[in-house]
C-alpha cells in the first residue's frame, strides 16, 4: 500500500464524496435522525468535556483483536503514541478514518510513533474490521467505554433514534456487547513519551476527522526541535 499522501484526495474529502454519492439515497427524516446525536453533542458541550493539549493521560489496558492486553504505557516506551477513538465496524466515516490512518501507518513508524484505534465493540467485532480494511495496527476493545470515558468522549445514543440506527445496521447492542447506547465522541490525539496530549482533535460533528498529514507533520516538527 502507498504511503499517505493528502493531495492524493485528503481523509475529509474521502468522508465528503461518500456522504454525496449515499446521503441521496435515505430520506430526508433518516437523515434527520442519524444527525440527531451531533446536535445533541453540541447542547451539552460534550466535546469540550475532552482532554486538551497539555494535559496529562491515564494510563490504560485494552484487548486487542485477539484478546491479548495492550498497555498505553508500554508503548509510550517505544516512543509518542497515536490514540484515535472511532464509533465502530457499523461506521463508514470511521472504515474511511481507519483505511487512511492504515496507509499513513509506515510514516508514522519511521518517525519513531505507533497507532492504536479504540472503540467499544468487543473484540470479535474488532477483528472483522482489521481484516476487512487489512489494519495491521492495534485496534482495541473498550468495551463499556471506560476509558472513552476518562478521556471525556463518552455519550448516549436518545433512545428516539435508536430504531433509525439499527435500520441502517448500526445494533450497537449487538456490536458493544451492551445495552447503553453509549458511543465514544470520535477523537484523535498524538501523546508524547511524557503521558502528555501534544495533539487533540475532538470534534462534535463526527463527520469531521483528523486527516493524518496533521499528525505526521507535528512528528516531523517534533523530530526536528529534538535533533537542534
């Protein structure tokens, strides 16, 4: 696979197309209902309830694909660390978000950092979306959204729209292994060997996503200010 490359169609522009070649084809009340959440988000000001730069991080440990513990602080060892939080398999923004970050994967790696992905589905649900977008990354299970919840990303699905979700395939019951209807806030955030968040992208619209030449650049400017 190439290597990320933002003017070869950037992650946002990837997510826009999709929405103008399928939005078209669910009606204008679906539409209403799926974009309900955002709205929702936006009222209560939950993404400003989100770690911010600057701020330190807990330490976690999650289930990979295949059940086996991955720890934040082992990897901080290695060097900085890339934690994005995505919805789910049921999600096409985040299979787009993920297929991207999967290309900007070897970039990434020779400037010394490493990737992990973090939703609430269990690990099964995990595994079937590694192999479907080929991810050779961690992709993490928390489920239960407990540390979604410690990065102040979690919110709950209203219950109005739950049908509408599930008419699209979107069982979060089914995916999550729970019946909370939680979902984490997607976000992104570059974490440097200190346990500190030298990068955050935390937007209420969840259409919105980090493209990866942001974090790379940062990296790279990193990289730079060390080897003066």
């Amino acid at each position: 696979m190439a290597t990320y490359d933002p003017m070869n169609t950037p992650l946002q522009q990837q997510i826009d197309a999709f929405i103008a070649q399928t939005w078209d084809q669910i009606s204008a009340s679906m539409r209403e209902q799926l974009l309900r959440p955002i709205q929702q988000i936006i009222a209560s000001r939950g993404a400003e309830k989100a770690l911010k730069e600057g701020e330190r991080v807990p330490d976690f440990t999650l289930p990979d694909a295949l059940g086996r513990p991955v720890s934040l602080s082992d990897l901080l060892k290695q060097g900085p660390v890339v934690v994005t939080f995505y919805r789910g398999a049921w999600c096409p923004y985040c299979n787009l978000e993920l297929r991207a970050y999967q290309q900007a994967l070897p970039q990434l790696q020779a400037l010394g950092a490493s990737l992990v992905a973090i939703s609430p589905q269990t690990p099964d649900q995990s595994l079937s979306l590694a192999e479907k977008n080929a991810l050779t990354f961690e992709v993490l299970s928390d489920v239960g959204n407990q540390v979604a919840r410690e990065y102040g990303l979690v919110f709950r699905i209203d219950e109005a729209v739950h049908a509408a979700y599930q008419q699209i395939g979107a069982d979060l019951p089914a995916y999550n292994g729970d019946a909370s209807w939680e979902l984490p806030i997607p976000g992104t955030f570059l974490i440097d060997q200190s346990g500190t968040v030298s990068l955050a992208f935390v937007d209420p619209n969840f259409i919105h996503r980090l493209d990866p030449a942001i974090i790379i650049t940062q990296l790279k400017q990193r990289k730079g200010e060390l080897s003066l």
